[in-house]
C-alpha cells in the first residue's frame, strides 16, 4: 500500500497504523483483525492464541539475557467506533479508512479516526516487530467489543497470562498516566404502540452540528446532547402532533450529534414557528463546543402511519424527563465526575421506540441506583427494560512499581513530571483487575482528541513519545 506518513520513529508502528485503518474494525466486526495479528505472529515466529471471541494473545521471548525476567503484559483492543458525518458515504462493514494529515495530526476524512485504541494496537505490534533492542518477556492481548461492553475481555481466558505488571494503551493524554476509571452499566428501554393512518403534514424536526464526543470523558464539557434538546422541542409542542419516527445518536457511550423526529399535525404552521423559537432559544444558550448547532424544520408528505397519542406522550415524555450528562461530582477527589448517564441512542423500529441509557460511575451502589431509576421510569410510561451490560470499575492502589517505573521512563525522555489521574470512563483494567487480583496495571496513550466523533485526531508527535517512553521503561 501507498503510506502517507514518512519520517517518524519508530517507522513500523505509524505503517502498521496504516495497514489497520484498512481493516474494517467495527466492534462485533473484528475478525480481519483477528486475521491480520495471527499472520502477524505466524510471520513473525511468536506464540499465538486466538479465541472464539476472536482475542489475540501472542508472547514474545525476552530480548538476549533477559529472557528468565517476568513478563509484563501489554494490553489495547482492537475495535473502535464507528461515527460519520450526514452525507458522508462509507460502509463500516467493509471500507478502510480515508486517512490524511493535519500538521501534525492524522485524520480521517468524515470519519472517527479508531486512534482509541489502534494506536495502543500498533504500540504492541511495533515492540512484536522488534524495534525495541532491550526488554522483558512480553505478553501482548488484544481484545475484542471493548466499545459495546467489554465482552472480549470478559471472555478471556486469564489462566493464559503469566505477567503480573501490565500497561493498558487505552488513554488519550500523553501527560497523564491513569490509575483507575469507573464502571458502567447499559440500558434500554422499549415504549410498544399502535400505528395508524393520521391526516396532516409531516414535519421533519432535525438537529445537526453538534460537537458529539466520548460520553465519559467529555460529558463535563457541557457539550449538548442532540437527543435531550429534541426532547425538550417536542414538550413545548404540547399535544397537537403525534409521532411518526424518532432516532437519535448511533452509540451508547457516544454524546449524540444528531436526532430527527418526524411528526404529524393539522397545526403545520403553528407547530413549526413553536418549534424554531424553541430552537432559537437553544442557540443561544450552547457552549463553543456546540457553535455548528443546527434546526431544521421542514414539510415532507402529506400521509404517513404515526404512533397513537398515548404512545407519543409516553415516548417525548420518557425523552424529556429523562435525566442526562452529570449527576454527581465526587466528594473525595475534586472536578473528578463520580456518576453519570448518557442517553446516547433512539431507535425507532416496528411499532416501538428504543431508548438506550449508559451510566458510569465509580461507585456500585450508585450505578444500582440509576437501575433502579430507569426502572421507575420504565413503569411510569409502560415501558420494557433490558440491561445487556454492566462492568466494575478499576479502584487506585496507592503503591505500584509499574507507575514508578513508567514515571521514571517519562521524566528521562520529556523532562517533565507525569501526572497520575482517574477518569470518568471505563478501561478494561477494571475486568482484568478482578480476573488477576494481583496484577499490577497502568493505563497511558498519547494525545487523542474528539475520540469517538468524525473530528477525532491523533497527535502523531506524542504517539512518537509514547513509544519512547514505554521503550524506555521496559529497557531499564
């Protein structure tokens, strides 16, 4: 293949970078992944194990002199998230990545980048292909579905790992090394109805242009969610339209960009003029993030099949009371977001309307909680629950020779001091934590930004450092 980054060390890692982005890598869909390391390893001469899931476990001697030393354990999953612009033509399914440069940024053209975590990926790959002269036995795992509930890390088998020092290359601050993260919990609720045949026009309310981004890491930004403010439309509506369609957001842990809802009126004129002042009013209140926000209301047909009316108050009424973005700050460590929920997807589908909640939180109790306040609201407007995710959290250990040593690493290579964090966001540390009790973990990355949207970036200097720093480390 024609490789568009030149110049950068170590050059193995940004090509295979570049090979990966090739592979459609979607979470569920990670057997080309699967397919690409197992040759990798084949080629390579190195112990390899794949799974059901389609994991990837492959071990690496030590280099000369080291090889009786203690294997450490490097970690990163192989899916990402797949978000496009309104226009943009590409099939997650089966199209590689239009990658291009940016300064010192890579990017991809109207598409999530997948920096979260093919970096961390081809972090491993580059130390597998040996462009590190010195260091341990190394154990490399590759999991799969990290994005969608962890179930390739939670279908490992860890009786396969011998390291009990590990670095997790899922974060995206290269200045920061993080120490825990909080646990989640997914659900849907399902409102079923009646469709019917209903006069009037079909107006198309749609809200674009929103910032969108990590619903962990960026929900204390105060960037808006495109699902809560159509909400928040529709009640001023009152009870003159019903529902035809509502869809919003395309992932649970993503802050939705965009929602439409298509409606039925006989009051087309008196509907529409309410809702552009209500939007209007929004306008104005939106952060920086979110300066591309976008309405539109506009006619479409004049026939259509819409939900009944106790149907659409139930749904616009679950969409606008439902709670969103941060519920608590922590008490114990300050600006640290304890606990929070994202109504990140609605889909409308025969004769229903899904709406798909995902809540962090770093306690139990209070992800128990949102469970049950879900619940409540499931009865309130005679909805259906299903949960089909909850992960623990990863809690800080005050002593750890691993966050000693890659501190060490960073002040030799940077001259400057690592910064040691929790975030609001969920890391596969937390499932192998409670799978090896003893293991010793560390989570770094190198600077990513806009994770989990079409603007997603990677700095491609501090992907050098990182790679350094980690070298470093296991060098000394």
């Amino acid at each position: 293949m024609e490789y568009i980054i030149h110049g950068r060390k170590p050059e193995n890692l940004f090509r295979f970078f570049e090979e990966i982005s090739a592979i459609p890598r979607g979470s569920g869909n990670e057997k080309g992944m699967a397919d690409y390391l197992e040759n990798f390893a084949e080629v390579r001469g190195l112990e390899c194990y794949r799974d059901r899931l389609n994991n990837i476990f492959i071990k690496m001697k030590g280099s000369a002199g080291r090889e009786s030393e203690p294997a450490v354990l490097l970690q990163a999953h192989t899916d990402m998230v797949c978000e496009k612009n309104e226009g943009v033509e590409h099939d997650f399914l089966k199209d590689g990545l239009k990658l291009y440069l940016d300064g010192k940024y890579l990017r991809a053209r109207g598409t999530t980048l997948g920096a979260d975590d093919g970096i961390g990926v081809v972090t491993m790959l580059a130390f597998l292909d040996g462009a590190s002269d010195s260091h341990p036995p190394l154990e490399c795992l590759f999991t799969v579905s990290e994005e969608t509930g962890m179930d390739g890390v939670n279908g490992f088998d860890f009786s396969l790992v011998g390291a009990r020092k590990m670095l997790n290359l899922d974060s995206e601050d290269i200045g920061t090394a993080i120490v825990g993260c909080v646990g989640g919990a997914r659900c849907n609720l399902t409102i079923k109805g009646k469709t019917e045949p209903v006069d009037g026009k079909i107006l198309r309310l749609c809200i674009k242009g929103l910032a969108g981004g990590h619903s962990g890491s960026n929900i204390a930004d105060g960037r808006a969610n495109a699902n809560k403010l159509m909400g928040r439309i529709l009640l001023a509506l009152g009870d003159d339209f019903r529902l035809v369609s509502l869809n919003g957001g395309c992932k649970s842990n993503a802050i939705p960009r965009e929602c439409e809802a298509l409606i039925v009126t006989r009051e087309s004129e008196k509907i529409e003029n309410l809702a552009k002042s209500v939007a209007a009013g929004i306008a104005g209140e939106l952060g920086d993030w979110d300066k591309g926000f976008e309405f539109i209301c506009e006619e479409t047909r004049d026939q259509a099949n819409a939900f009944d009316a106790q149907t659409t108050v139930k749904a616009v009424s679950l969409l606008g009371i439902a709670a969103n973005g941060v519920l608590e700050m922590s008490k114990r460590i300050e600006g640290f977001v304890e606990y929070s929920r994202n109504l990140g997807v609605i889909k409308t589908e025969e004769n229903s309307i899904v709406f798909t909640f995902f809540a962090r939180s770093a306690i139990e109790g209070q992800l128990d909680a949102t469970c049950r306040e879900l619940e409540a609201l499931a009865r309130l407007c005679n909805a259906e629950v299903e949960y089909n995710e909850r992960y623990h959290g990863w809690d800080y250990s005050p002593e750890s020779e691993v966050r000693d040593a890659y501190a060490a690493a960073y002040r030799k290579v940077t001259g400057k001091e690592i910064k040691v964090a929790a975030i609001h966001a969920g890391l596969e540390c937390g499932v192998i934590k409670e799978s090896i009790p003893d293991m010793d973990i560390l989570a770094v990355g190198p600077d990513a930004i806009d994770i989990h949207s079409p603007d997603e970036k990677l700095d491609l200097d501090t992907a050098e450092t990182l790679f350094a720093v980690i070298s470093t480390m296991l060098a000394e």
